[in-house]
C-alpha cells in the first residue's frame, strides 16, 4: 500500500571540509530519509543500512537482479498473504492477496508453461488426468514440447486414437481462463468433461468447450467445502443456484440453442404432453411440475457449466438470460421459440 511512498535512491554527500563527494544509498517516505546505508556501490546493498528517521527494526533489503524475479517474490509474499487471511476466515482479504499474486505472475507467463510442463512429467506415471491439466496448460500459453507429455497422458486414460481432435483447440489461448492464467480449475473441469463424453465407440462425439467462471479466479486456492462456503456467505437469502454465469448476449445465444436440442427431442416433448395430458392438477401445481420437468432435461447442459442441480441452478440461469432477453433482438427471438416449444413462458421458470 506504500509502494508510490517509498522510494530507494543513490545520493551524494558533499564533505562540507575537504569537499570530498562521497555516495550512499537512502530509503525514504514522502521525501523523508528513513534509513541510509554509504557505499559508493551502484547496486542497492542488502546489508549495511542504519536508521535516520525510521523506526526499529531495521528493514531487510532483499536485492532482485530480473524484473521476473520481482514478479515471482512478490507473488509469493502474497501468497503468504493470502493464506494467513484464510486462517483468520478473512475471505475478502484472502480474496485481494491471491489476486494481486495472480496479477504478479501474469507478467511472468513466457515461464509458466515450463513449470507446468515440469509437473506433468512428475504426475505422468500416477496421475495422467493431472499431468495431462499441465501439459495442455503449458500448450496454451506456448505450444512447446509437452504436446509429448498430453498424448502421453490421453493414451494412458484410453484416447490415443482421439487425441489430435482433443488437442485440436489447445494452443489457441482459449482454454485457460486469459484473465487469470495461472488458475488451472478450468482445464479441470474441461478434462473432467472430455473424459466424460469422449469414448471409443463414439468418433462422432462434439467435443465441449472450457468455460471460464469468476469463482475460478478469485477463489483459486481454497478447498471445496470452504469455497462453497465462502459462495454462500454472499447469497444467504435465496436458494444456492451456482457460480455460472452467462456474460454476454453471445454467451446466451449459444446456451438457448443447446436448450433447443433439448427442447426438440422426443423425450422432452413425450415428457411435456404427459404432464400436459394431467387434469388433475392446478395451474400453480402444473408450474412448479414444469419446472422441475425442464431443470432435469437441462441438467446436462446446466450443470457442467457450474449451475446447481435442479431448480435453484434453472432459475439462476434464467435469471441472467432475461437481460440479455432484453436487450439482443436474436435472444429475445430465440426465448419466443423455447416458449413455444416448452408451452411455458421462460420467465416463470425463474
């Protein structure tokens, strides 16, 4: 917080008898000399420095000789940071120091993808799921040798034969989070859902695409039981519906027409006559059967996304569909036809 404030400089001492010009070092605040150290070196010592108008103890000085090493010290000041806060339960504080490491090691990303391309090697023989997050995380931020190392891991999970249309989007930059591309939870999730949907009897397959969520970035780190608890904190009044979120009327366009897959199948629509077909309900009754019809044919879409299960996650997810209902001519055209489709306005299932 005191970065702009503090400032190290060289200066010269003119002796007022000999005029002798002699060099120290000053470290500062507001212009105010806290501490000296005399050396007519031009590198700033780490030791040898004696207080002026600061306070004790002396301040330890710790000489980075590469801006990447700056970046790396501070990352992991603040990670410790960071840490300390969680203990404490200060989530928000917790929050600011993994961000601001985060932002530290974003200027070091041309290093990354050999840390990460390290750790695959470590996790190959044990863990292939994880070496192969590494390895395509290394690829994304430079396609470099650990292209190796992800053919390696998806032969070993029974996908040699697919591997090249797995990786075929990895190198373009969009599989880590660009924001935070440090934050290796969505290559997770990504991995999780190709081992899912990916077989061997299915060549055919539609390969998903990684989605990148705010809760990825700010709350890297944590556990599962805490970072749940941590989401909950902020929505306590209202049904828990998840942490996805649907940024942009593309974004919502592109949701709406897998909900139209859904929609136009046979099993949905089977399933939308019968309850039609009921005569003993009331309509509040058949509205909340809708509901529940329409979050269990969606939860495949939904779900992986990071909506809740069930009606808490549908509702969520229209929720953040209605701005974009509002304001995109194709997404409100698009909600006409779910509507259609559905025999329910979109809007009630909130």
């Amino acid at each position: 917080d005191r970065g702009r404030e503090l400032k190290i400089t060289r200066e010269p001492h003119k002796n007022a008898k000999t005029g002798a010009v002699k060099h120290g070092w000053l470290l500062g605040q507001n212009s105010q000399p806290l501490y000296g150290a005399r050396t007519e070196s031009l590198t700033v010592p780490a030791s040898g420095w004696k207080k002026f108008g600061g306070d004790e103890p002396i301040p330890s000085i710790k000489v980075l000789l590469h801006m990447d090493e700056v970046f790396f010290f501070s990352a992991d000041d603040s990670k410790l940071a960071g840490d300390d806060a969680i203990e404490q339960k200060d989530w928000q504080s917790a929050i600011q120091h993994y961000t601001a490491g985060i932002d530290m090691l974003k200027h070091t990303k041309d290093r990354l993808n050999e840390g990460f391309r390290s750790r695959a090697c470590l996790l190959q023989l044990k863990e292939p799921q994880a070496a192969l997050r590494d390895a395509v995380a290394a690829m994304d931020l430079e396609y470099s040798a650990a292209e190796g190392l992800a053919l390696d891991a998806l032969a070993e999970l029974g996908f040699k034969e697919k591997s090249q249309k797995i990786l075929e989007p990895v190198g373009s930059g969009h599989i880590l989070d660009p924001a935070a591309p440090l934050v290796l939870r969505c290559v997770d999730r990504w991995i999780s859902e190709i081992v899912s949907h990916v077989s061997e009897a299915d060549t055919e397959t539609e390969l998903p695409m990684p989605i990148h969520m705010p809760s990825d970035r700010y709350l890297d780190g944590l556990d599962e039981e805490t970072r749940a608890a941590v989401i909950k904190k902020y929505i306590p009044d209202e049904p828990f519906g998840g942490t996805a979120v649907i940024s942009n009327p593309t974004e919502c366009l592109e949701l709406m027409k897998k909900w139209e897959e859904v929609f136009s199948g046979m099993d949905f629509q089977s399933r939308r006559k019968a309850l039609w077909d009921r005569r003993d309900l009331s309509f509040p009754q058949r509205l909340m059967e809708t509901r529940t019809m329409v979050a269990e044919s969606l939860a495949k879409v939904l779900e992986p996304m990071g909506f809740a299960a069930g009606r808490p996650g549908l509702a969520r997810c229209v929720k953040q569909m209605q701005i974009h209902w509002s304001t995109d001519k194709h997404c409100a055209n698009k909600a006409l036809d779910l509507e259609e489709m559905a025999d329910v306005s979109l809007a009630d299932l909130e």
